[in-house]
C-alpha cells in the first residue's frame, strides 16, 4: 500500500510540471468551485479550448480532479515539487515562511517600541537575533515566491 501510493506520487511529481502545473494551482486556487475548459484558457491565457481541455484531461487522468457535467473540480490536493513550500489560504497559495517571517518581524518591531533604545550589551545582542532571523525569513519568502510558476 505504502508503496503505491509512493509511485503514485512519484507519477504525480514527473507529469504535474509546465502549463499542467499552472491549470492546477489555478484549480487549487478556485477551491470548491468548479472551472471549465473556457476559463482555464481565458484565465491563463491557452491559445485555444483544445490546450486547457489536454491539461485538464491530464490532471483527470491522474485523479487530482473530476470532469461533473464538462465543469472540473478538485478531488485530491497533493504538494509536489515547489507546491510543497506554498500553503494555500483563503484561495491564494502563500509560501510557508511568509507567516514566519510575518510573525519574527512583528516581535522586532514590538520589541522595538517597547524598549528604550539605550546601547547597552543586552539590547544590541537582542536586536541582532532578531534582525539576522527576519531578513532570512523574508529573503526565504521572496525566494520561494518568485520559484512560483506564473
């Protein structure tokens, strides 16, 4: 069983690339709703019906979505490839650091303004820990955001 569903992925992972990757992540981020063939040409720009229609049948034909009465839907939501760093959210695909480096940089800022800034050891040390960790994060963020295929 475990290892069915580890060639499955692995499936998955070599098919779910280029513009079937993008027909996805669009799926992905309509959530519930259903698309159809038109919208996904219309919305990321395919040449004609024909492409959106052989990249949903792909993603059809690996059990991501289901065609209800010619409208697709998603069934199963799987995180291969760069789909692992992103958290998809409210209908946008986030990446994972963002929330991280979201919330270390509200705790510099916080400590910041609650501190009086006297250059003692302690303030100096505290500062550094907290600005050499959010410029990680958010170099990390911007990274991952920019890996995301468009």
């Amino acid at each position: 069983m475990i290892s069915t569903l580890l060639s499955d992925e692995k499936i998955i992972e070599s098919e779910l690339k280029g513009k079937t990757l993008l027909v996805y992540m669009h799926i992905l981020k309509v959530g519930q709703d259903s698309v159809g063939v038109r919208e996904i040409q219309r919305e990321l720009g395919f040449s004609s019906p024909s492409v959106a229609s052989y990249h949903l049948q792909k993603l059809q034909d690996l059990g991501l979505i289901e065609n209800v009465y010619g409208d697709y839907k998603l069934v199963r939501e799987v995180k291969v490839g760069v789909l692992r760093q992103f958290v998809t959210f409210g209908g946008f695909m986030l990446p994972k650091f963002l929330f991280y480096a979201v919330l270390v940089t509200s705790m510099l800022i916080t400590y910041i303004f609650q501190t009086p800034m006297v250059p003692t050891k302690e303030n100096i040390t505290t500062l550094v820990m907290g600005i050499v960790p959010t410029i990680i994060l958010w170099y990390e963020t911007i990274k991952i955001w920019r890996s995301k295929p468009s």
